[in-house]
RNA sequence: GGGCUCAUAGCUCAGUUGGUUAGAGCGUUGCGUUGACAUCGCAAAGGUCAGUGGUUCAAGUCCACUUGGGCCCACCA
C-alpha cells in the first residue's frame, strides 16, 4: 500500500522536487538516434534583461507541451534553450546600474562598459532561465547558446562577410528612425508608431522681392524650418502657380530658400505648400534628392540644436520648438495654430518620440532576399498556423525594405568593417576594409593606420540565424546535420517582421534549407479589458506569483484551456481556479484509486485481458471513452489545437471518470476486472495530462505501484482503435440520461431522499430493454432508488409523475406536491416544439435535393430523428392527457 | 489608404472540412453530498449565434453589404 496521500494537492512539494529529478537523470537531453526520428524547436531567445511574464508562459508552455509529447511518442524530441543579448535593452539596464553611482558609459570607455555588462551578465542574465525552470520547460539546457558566445559571433561575422562580398550590403546616408536618448539608429520595425495629440502650426515665409507678401506653410514641427531648403507646391495649384521659382526667405535664419514645384505635394492638405527640410523628413529626404537641394543638419544626436539652427543652438528640440513660435509670433509670422492629431514613431524600448535624422548607416538588401523566402512560403515548404499569417508575412515581404543593421551602441556584435584612415583622406575607395579580423596592414596602401567600424549590429542581426547558429555553423557538425531543418517554430505575431521572416531568409541563403517546417503563431495576452499587458499600465499578472498561489500546472492547464489557436487571450487571474481544482480532481481521484487497489490487480495487460475476459459495460465503456479520447488528443495536436486537445482531456477525466465510471464501480470496486480497467485508465490518462501538466502527473504516477521510471520516459498511450465501441458509448448515455431524468424529476418535486419511489419505464423499443436490463442496479443506485420495473404501454394514473426521454418514458409515484397545471402546460410546450421540428424534418425529408444530395448515414439520422420525434410527441400527448 | 481579426448565455470564451436538440468555465438559483474531492456532485434559469441580403436540401459555420470593437502595415507638411 502507498503512503496516504494528503487530501489536497500541494505543488509546492512536487514541482522542484521533480524538476530537479529529471535535470539529474539527462532526461532532457536529446540524443541523435539511428532509429527515431527528429523533432527539434529553437527556443525564441528571451532576452537576458527578460523577466517572466505571462506572454513567454503562454509561449513556452506551448512548445513544452509539444517537446513532452513528441518525446513520449518515440522522436528524439530537442529544445534547443538560450538567451539573446538583447543590444539596446541590455546596454540600457547597464546604463541605468551605473546612473546609480553617477556615472555615463562614456566614463568608463568602450572596452569597460562592455566589461561591465557583461559582469552583469554573469550575475543577472540567467534569471529567466531559471524562471523557465519553474515553469517545467524541457529545455536541453546542456545545449544553452547566447548569441554573444564566441562561436555565435562567429557566426554573425561571417554573414556579414559573406552578404557583403554578394554587394547585398551597402553603406548610406539615409533618414533614419534616431532615438534621441538611445542615441542609435532604430529599424522601422523598432519605432513604433502611436498616435498623439499635436498642433498644426502655420508659418508665414515672406517673398524675396516683396517682402509684405507671404506664402503660409503647415508644419508639425515648427523647430525643424531652420533647416528648410525650399517651400514645395503642387505644380497644378492654382493659387501657387505664380510663384513657382521666386525665392523666400526664411524667417529667423534669414536664408534664401526657393519655391518648387512637385506633384507629390497634397494640395488639400493644410495650405497646400510644404517646407522641405531635407535632413529631417524621409519624405523631404526624397525631395530634396530629386530637386538637388541642401541637406542641412540642425541637430546633435542627442536631440539638441546645432550651430546650424543659429541663436537656437544648444536648445532640446521641444525647448527650441517654442523658443521659434515665441519668435515667429513676435514678428507676427505665425498665422494660426490648429489642433491636430498625428502619431509619431516612438523608440520600442524607452517610448522617446523618434527623430528623423539623416545619418551614415549600414543597410542590407532585402530584395534578393525575400525572393526565396516567398517561394519556400508559397510553395508549402513552411506553413502558418494558423493560415492566415500567411497573407500578413506575405504582404511583408513582397513590400520588403533595406535593413537598417547598424547601431550606435556598444553591447552587440561590432562590425567587422576596418578603415583605412591613408585611404581614406586620399578618398580613393573609402578605405573600407571587410573582415573577420583587424588586418595587420591595408590591403591597398599597406598603411597600419587601420580602426575599427565603431557601430555594433542590430541584435536582430544575429537573432535571425539562431535556427542554425545555435548549432555551431559555419561549422557542419552532426547535431546541425540531424535538427536542421528544425520542426516548429512557435511565436507571437509581433515578431514575424523581425525575426521569423528574416530566419526563413537566413535559412534559405545560408543554408540553403527552410528553417523550420511549422510556424505556431499564438496570441498576445492581454488583460481581461483587451489591454496589452505592462508594467507602465500596472495591470500585470504575474506568472511566477501565479505558480506560488496556484501551481505551475494549474498556470499551464489554464492558460492552454483558453488559448484558441491564434486568438488573443484576455486573462484574470480567476481563471487559474479552474487549472487549480484540476489539479485537484486529479489529485483525489488518484488518490481514491489507490486507496482501493490492490496492487496485484494492476499487473495484467490490457489488450490480453479484454480478449480474454468479458467486461461488463461499465469497463468496456470507460475504456471505449478513453481511446476516443486518445483519439482526439492526437489528432489535436498534431492540428496545434493545443486549447481543445487540453478542454477535451479535462471533461473526459472530470466528466466521464470521476463523475459517472468511478460513481458507477464503487460498488464492485473491489472486483478484479474493475481494479484493473480503474487503474488502467488512469495510469494512461495521466500520460495523456503530462505534457500539459508536468508535475502532478509525476508526482501520482510515482505513486503507481508498478511505476517505472519518469513519466517523462514512457511511451503515448497507443491508440486501440477496436476498443472503441460506440454501441456501448451509446447505450451508457441513455443510462445517465435515465438517472438525470430521475434526479431531476426528484427535484422537481422536492421529494427528499426518505421517499425512495420505485420508477417505471416504459419503452419503446425492446432491444433497448433488453440491453438496459443488467444495467438497472447501476441506475437504482446512482438514482437512489428502491425499485424500478419495466411497464409495457402504461397509462400514469392521478398520483403518478412522469417525465418522457428519447425512447422510455418514467413513472414515480407523486409523494410531493406538484403542480400539476404547470406540468400539463409545460407538456404543452413541449408539444408544439415538437411538432413544429417535424414540419420542418418532414419538409427536408420529402426535399429531392436532399435525398439525391446529402450522405446516406445523414438521411438515416433524420429519418430516425423524425421517428422518435413523433414516438415523443405521441407519448406527450399521451402523458399530458392521463396528468388531466 | 492597404491588410487582418472579432461580435455566440449575466461575464470570459470554445464551436476543426456547412449536417442530431449551439457548448464550457465563472456567476445566479434549487437539490444533494458526513469514507476520493465543499477546490465536490446533480440540475435549472439564461441564446432571434451583431444586422440585412444571398448561396444551399441544410448556415453560428460559406459569400456580399451594414454597424460596432481590436490589431498590423503604409501615410501623416
């Protein structure tokens, strides 16, 4: 006999007690096998500023319920974990360390800021691991990669390389997305655009010739006209017609800008003429490109004005921004302001309003690229689940623009772009130098004069080879040959842009292979209003605290149960009830299946057994359920429906075999065929529960006595199609169709347990009768009752109460008081529900099309539906006549 | 402007290729349960499946439009 088992499930002393077991028996750990096949995820790398919330729970659980189960159905299931470091997010969280003892990065210097993070690194980078650990991920954490490892680095500089010796990367001055504290250049992707209220301001700038006329230009940003290079109009505007060529000039700055004529230019839009300022607008950029104006830079990087701004010099842009409309309006050159509602790029890490600036950047070439990316995806080669993010990354790619690369940071990779300063004051070739190393010499002029490209690489840059630089390429080694192409990919939609488009181009150019063959694309958890979850909005739930209060499994369980595939999840921290009790219900019913075991009942082999012996419905019931069950939860998942693969295990072990089997064999509990069927199906179940509940189907299948091993280690329950029966499923439904009908109609009458009525069925059909009949202590003693006889066409008498079902009708004697008008109007009802549901079948059945169009077992159920539809209107009528 | 998505019970949501009487959890109400589990069981009430039109023998499911949310991309002087 096993140890008592406490009567609540405690998590707290399971999760890290088996956790800890399975880190120290390598069963994570996946082995490159002649015999099994592969099924590999690549972790998407949190970063190693990251912290736990619900977004990587609901993330990881999900392919920690796919590792587990592809383990346990025999592939050589690989979690490949690591950590991404994360360039600005990191060098920030550094940043702010060092704020506390009042010192800048830039005190340090270069190689000690790095030194620094990456101290900081060793001591805090390993939090989400850790984190990750708690939450039972099945990481093969000996296989842990960081995409600043040396040999990751590796990686990154030769695709650098290589990209640049295909000219798919280039050097330019572009307007790019600038944030002004991060002091870095940010993708598109990274600035991300939100709408706030601004204000419309109208400037006038007076004529060269005739100084008392003006032309009013529209503006958001007023601060930026100190570095207008020309006033665009729409060459078909009439009102500007007479002014294209003439010159302005440019209050404050007192500079000479020309009119221009472009038909790029929105006549209705504010007052139909734009400044152009070049080096601070994209769309101004292009302008300027085409009308070969001026580009003049009035800004620092930080975000303050420069000598080019004059007397603004020094002033934070918003400061200078008012400093001009004081001045403006003081010479009387500001006509209006208008409310007006814009949206602006805001940098995704510090949410500082982006800055258009025109700066030397580093660029790949996207084209070329995507061009087998949108292949592999049309073709099939790499599917979405769900489908419809196809067309989003479709859409993307076909619209693709160059890459920003470069950043002006200090953590991340460096470039491997060396100058030749001789060279380069030469002008001759730029003097740049591409390589892995800093050369000795310059290869052209042989100076030593050499220096490194300052700027590091986009963290992105090396996140989108982490489906193959994780396993050490350039190098060809036998895990790369064995996972690579990796099996899924699992994700949230915000990163297809960012990461899981550019791995599939990464895959593709590199390795000449998709990267991975599904991608699962879940959705965002948001609060239970819709919001995106934040620290900034407070409205967090915070997974570790919801494993404190209610157990990691009952945080899995829950948060699975509720994700449907690719469907935002709007979360409260109610919902981990359900996952708890769950857990719960599992606990106790093992716990009364122990209690009740005889060991040496377990051992006999199912499949044997049921050939050998006969079962009685109960048993070849439950078993039936189980495998239909099995049957689900495979093809579930193997669908990514991991929501309904988890709701359908959940009734099944609630509703089927707590509720009615485990009811239903406590009075033959201790029979051997019964012991072992209990413990049969539990044993299998709990398999079926353990990927999405690691830990409590550990704990209780330790307690089996004839436990072998992990959980972990077994095989999937194998599907034993000719055990399912849907006979007897049928025929045990009407069982607890008759035993609700009798509680029911006890309730109804509010007749207590004392009465113990004796019932009468009468039905429809024999064979049923005949089949029902050993069936009938079952439902004598679920429906507590004395006695229950069969009746052929009886007519309830006065004192009788009756309630109809399918094919049966029931008869108790009336103890309680009833009201008998109110069951004769509710026969009525029912009645013309009935009858109005015939017409209407009758009309379908009598309809050709129907007949000639719709399947046969389809005609055979509605003409059956119909046939018992009139049987149960018949017997109403026949009821509700006797009741008067 | 382009694309995606949602609208089903009081609340939060399932409903896989159209096909028995549209489901679950929570909440409400009633009844029950003192040897697995009150973190329990059984049941009831509660739905014109957003609206309109169409396709079909058959529509919550497919199509079109309308209304109202949400998201993404582009633009935004």
């Amino acid at each position: 006999m096993t140890e008592e088992l406490s009567k609540q499930y405690n998590p707290k002393e399971t999760e890290d007690k088996w956790y800890k077991v399975w880190e120290q028996n390598n069963l994570f750990s996946a082995k490159i096998s002649s015999s099994k096949p592969p099924y590999c995820i690549v972790i998407p790398p949190p970063n190693v500023t990251g912290i736990l919330h619900m977004g990587h729970a609901l993330n990881n659980t999900i392919q920690d319920i796919l590792i587990r189960y592809k383990r346990m159905r025999g592939f050589a299931s690989l979690w490949m974990p690591g950590t991404d470091h994360a360039g600005i997010a990191t060098q920030n969280v550094v940043e702010r360390s060092l704020a506390k003892e009042g010192l800048k990065r830039q005190d340090l210097g270069r190689e000690k800021f790095i030194e620094r993070v990456w101290t900081w690194k060793e001591e805090y980078g390993s939090t989400i691991i850790h984190q990750l650990k708690k939450l039972g991920c099945s990481c093969d954490w000996e296989r842990l990669r960081f995409t600043m490892d040396q040999d990751y680095s590796t990686a990154v500089t030769e695709v650098f390389i290589r990209l640049y010796e295909k000219k798919l990367i280039y050097q330019g001055s572009y307007i790019i997305n600038w944030c002004p504290r991060c002091q870095t250049a940010l993708s598109d992707e990274e600035a991300s655009h939100a709408e706030l209220q601004g204000n419309l301001y109208y400037l006038k700038y007076p004529l060269k010739d005739k100084p008392l006329e003006f032309l009013t230009v529209a503006t958001t940003r007023p601060e930026t006209m100190v570095g207008d290079t020309a006033v665009a109009v729409n060459p078909k505007d009439k009102r500007y017609k007479k002014y294209i060529g003439k010159i302005l000039i440019l209050p404050l700055i007192k500079r000479e800008i020309k009119i221009i004529a472009d038909p790029g230019v929105d006549m209705e839009f504010g007052t139909g003429a734009v400044k152009v300022t070049p080096a601070h607008d994209p769309n101004d950029y292009i302008l300027g490109k085409k009308h070969n104006l001026d580009f003049i830079n009035v800004m620092h990087p930080d975000g303050r004005m420069n000598e080019s701004a004059q007397k603004y010099s020094g002033l934070e842009r918003f400061k200078a921004r008012e400093a001009v409309l004081e001045d403006l309006k003081t010479l009387g050159l500001l006509e209006k302001i208008i409310p007006h509602r814009l949206s602006a790029g805001h940098c995704y890490r510090c949410h500082t309003i982006v800055e258009p600036y025109l700066s030397k950047q580093w660029f790949v070439k996207m084209k070329p690229l995507a061009k087998q990316a949108i292949e592999a995806v049309k073709k099939g080669e790499i599917k979405f689940y769900p489908e419809r993010w196809t067309k989003v990354y479709l859409n993307w790619m076909e619209n693709i623009q160059d890459w920003c690369i470069s950043r002006q940071i200090w953590w991340g990779h460096r470039i491997p772009v060396y100058y030749c300063r001789n060279c380069q004051t030469k002008n001759t070739a730029k003097g740049i130098i591409v390589s892995k190393t800093k050369p000795e010499k310059c290869p052209k002029c042989a100076s030593t004069d050499i220096f490194q490209e300052e700027d590091v690489l986009d963290t992105w840059f090396s996140s989108w080879l982490w489906p193959f630089a994780t396993f050490y390429w350039p190098k060809e080694n036998a895990d790369l040959k064995y996972f690579y192409p990796t099996s899924t990919l699992v994700t949230a939609p915000e990163i297809i842009f960012f990461w899981v488009a550019r791995m599939i181009m990464a895959g593709l150019e590199f390795k000449k292979k998709i990267p991975f063959k599904d991608v699962y694309i879940h959705g965002t958890v948001r609060d239970i209003e819709g919001k995106k979850m934040s620290k900034s909005l407070g409205n967090v739930i915070d997974p570790l605290e919801v494993i404190a209060e209610y157990g990691t499994d009952a945080l899995r369980f829950s948060l699975i149960s509720i994700t449907s595939q690719g469907q935002d999840v709007y979360l409260s921290k109610e919902r981990f009830e359900q996952g708890r009790n769950f857990a719960n219900k599992i606990w106790n019913a093992s716990r009364f299946i122990l209690m009740n075991l005889k060991p040496e009942n377990s051992n006999a082999d199912l499949c044997v057994s049921f050939k050998e012996e006969k079962f009685d419905i109960v048993n070849r019931w439950i078993i039936s359920r189980f495998y239909s069950t099995l049957k689900k939860t495979n093809e579930d998942l193997d669908a990514y429906r991991f929501n309904e693969a988890a709701n359908n295990l959940y009734s099944f072990f609630w509703h089927e075999f707590c509720d009615w089997y485990l009811e239903l064999i406590k009075p033959q509990i201790g029979q051997k065929q019964t012991q072992l069927i209990m413990y049969k199906v539990l044993e299998k179940t709990l398999r079926l529960i353990h990927p999405f509940m690691p830990f409590i189907s550990e704990e209780i299948w330790q307690r089996l006595p004839k436990a072998q091993g992990s959980i972990m280690q077994q095989n999937w329950p194998h599907l034993q199609a000719d055990l399912i029966n849907e006979d007897d499923e049928k025929q045990m439904q009407v069982v607890f169709d008759i035993i609700n009908a009798i509680r029911n109609m006890r309730s109804e009458m509010e007749l207590g347990l004392a009465s113990r009525p004796e019932i009468k069925l009468t039905f429809a059909d024999k064979s049923m009768e005949e089949s029902l009949r050993p069936l009938f202590s079952h439902i004598k003693n679920l429906a507590k009752l004395d006695q229950l006889s069969i009746a052929e066409n009886y007519l309830p008498q006065e004192n009788e109460y009756t309630s109809i079902l399918k094919n049966m009708h029931i008869v108790m004697p009336l103890k309680g008081i009833v009201n008998v008008a109110e069951q004769i109007n509710k026969n009525q009802v029912k009645i013309d529900k009935i009858k109005s549901e015939i017409k209407n079948k009758e009309i379908m059945l009598a309809n050709k099309n129907f007949l000639s169009r719709a399947p046969k077992e389809i005609i055979d159920a509605e003409k059956n539906k119909l046939k018992d539809m009139h049987e149960q209107a018949a017997k109403l009528e026949v009821i509700k006549n006797g009741l008067r």
